[in-house]
C-alpha cells in the first residue's frame, strides 16, 4: 500500500465518522429537543451535513468509478429533497395551527413582544 493510498484510506474513513456522527447527534438533538420546531431544525441541518460527509468518503473509498458516479447522483438527490421536504413539512405544522414559541423565554423578552401582545 502505497502512501497516497494511506492517506486517502484515513481521509475517506475521517469523512465517514465525522458524517455519521453527524447523524448520530441529529437523530439525539431529535429526541432530546423539547419542541417540534427545535426537533425539525435539528433533523435537517446535522441529516444534510451527515449525509454529505458520508458520501464524500464513500467516494474516496470507491475511486473513479460508476459507484462514485451513482453516490453523487444520490448526495445531489438528497441535497434538493432534504430541505424541500423540511419546508413542506414545517409549511404544513405551520398552516395547521402549530406556532413556534412565542418569546417568553427570550433574554431580551421586554423589548421583544410575543404574538398575543400585538394582538391585544
């Protein structure tokens, strides 16, 4: 094994853990958070940037072939879905009546008035 190869074996399997701790820590961030809007957040931003380290180390891993072909038509599939689908979903809770938080528990609260404020 040559040197070069060595070091695209530990740079691919850097990608590979650090994307799928990535996911790891969005999937926790999803049952830990307290609300639906923190969860969703969560899911998306570490889903996206998991998914994106793990296939650029598959890539590494699979060399200039038609798999690495297949994986970046996969990672650009993924990359439009992902947050397509995130906005469809949080359009959704939205339109049917789920509001996120209202600024109660902001540091700067006095200054910032919630909905039910304006209203009054």
């Amino acid at each position: 094994m040559s040197s070069l190869e060595t070091v695209l074996q530990i740079l691919s399997w850097a990608l590979i853990i650090s994307g799928s701790f990535f996911v790891v820590v969005g999937a926790i961030g999803t049952l830990r958070f307290p609300d639906f809007w923190a969860r969703l957040h969560a899911a998306s931003v570490t889903d996206s940037g998991g998914v994106i380290l793990l296939l650029a180390g598959m890539c590494i891993q699979a060399g200039l072939t038609l798999i690495t072909a297949k994986l970046l038509i996969i990672g650009l599939f993924l990359f439009i879905t992902g947050p397509t689908s995130t906005h469809a979903v949080a359009n959704a809770a939205l339109v049917s009546g789920l509001r996120p938080k209202s600024f109660e528990t902001h540091p700067n609260s006095k200054e910032i008035k919630s909905d039910k404020e304006n209203e009054a």
